[in-house]
C-alpha cells in the first residue's frame, strides 16, 4: 500500500484517523481502507461513509502545513434536483449543529462534515464529525428519497 501525503501533517493525520478507526469498537469491523489514497471507508446502517484526509493548501494563516479529516455520504442518488427540494435542504441545513447537506457532481444529495486534522487532534471531535454524517445520511435518506424521489444511495449499490 503506497500512499502519497502532500505534507507531514496530512501524514501524521491520517495516522492518527486510521488507529482511531482501526481500534473503535463503532466502526472497526465496517472498516475498509484504500489502498493508494489517505481514505476509509465505513459501513454504518444504510449509510456508507467516505473519511479523507486532505492537505489544507488555501488556508488564513501565513504559513504551515495543515490537513483536514472530511467525513461525507451519498444519501440518495436521482432524485428531482428542483427547487423545492434545494429549500428543503438549506432549511434542514439551518438545524445542522455538524455538517451540511450537499449537491454531488451528478446531483446526488451528499451529507459531509470536515474537522481540522495535526497533532492536537481531538479523537471526540472526530468521532462526533463521523458520527453525525452517519446518523444524517441513515436518517435523511428514507426522507428525502419519499419526498423526492430517487433511491437511497446504498439501494443503489446492492
């Protein structure tokens, strides 16, 4: 497995996110690593999670390497991208305490949470940003595929 790090941040982050995932009881044996990027993969429910680990090239401080951990699920893919469901979306994103509601590139709905990675990482923190995402995209993706139309996202890939 060889995995290529922009900086030593997203290096010792990604570290830290997979012993994190590895050794949860919540996650371990949902866990799928990937083998030539700094992701995860977790099964949750009817949700599948993708957890990255990005460098934070365009950031408001001067200088330093800094990464991100960015936990985002597919909550349905082909339903009737209008209007009505974009206000929908914004409303329920105003009641998000973590994550917001988000518009794929082939208009799949997405439900994504990012928090800041390095060594003073907060195993909490990423626990709670993970875990939001799951309970969202398990919880929203019934709804959104009853009033929408589409299919759930893991419908999609039995």
């Amino acid at each position: 497995m060889t995995i290529s790090f922009t900086n030593p941040i997203q290096a010792l982050t990604y570290r830290k996110v997979e012993d994190y995932l590895t050794t949860s009881i919540l996650f371990r044996d949902a866990l799928q690593v990937a083998m030539n990027q700094p992701s995860f993969y977790v099964t949750y429910g009817s949700a599948l999670i993708s957890v990255e680990v990005l460098a934070w090239d365009v950031h408001p401080w001067e200088s330093g390497d800094l990464a991100i951990v960015k936990a985002c699920s597919c909550v349905t893919v082909d339903s009737h991208v209008n209007a009505e469901l974009m206000h929908y979306l914004l409303l329920e994103n105003s009641r998000m305490r973590f994550g917001a509601f988000q518009l794929g590139n082939a208009n799949e709905i997405l439900f994504a949470h990012s928090v800041l990675g390095g060594e003073n990482m907060d195993l909490m923190e990423l626990q709670t940003c993970i875990l939001s995402v799951v309970t969202i995209a398990d919880t929203y993706d019934d709804i959104i595929a009853e009033k929408f139309g589409g299919q759930r996202a893991v419908d999609r890939l039995m």
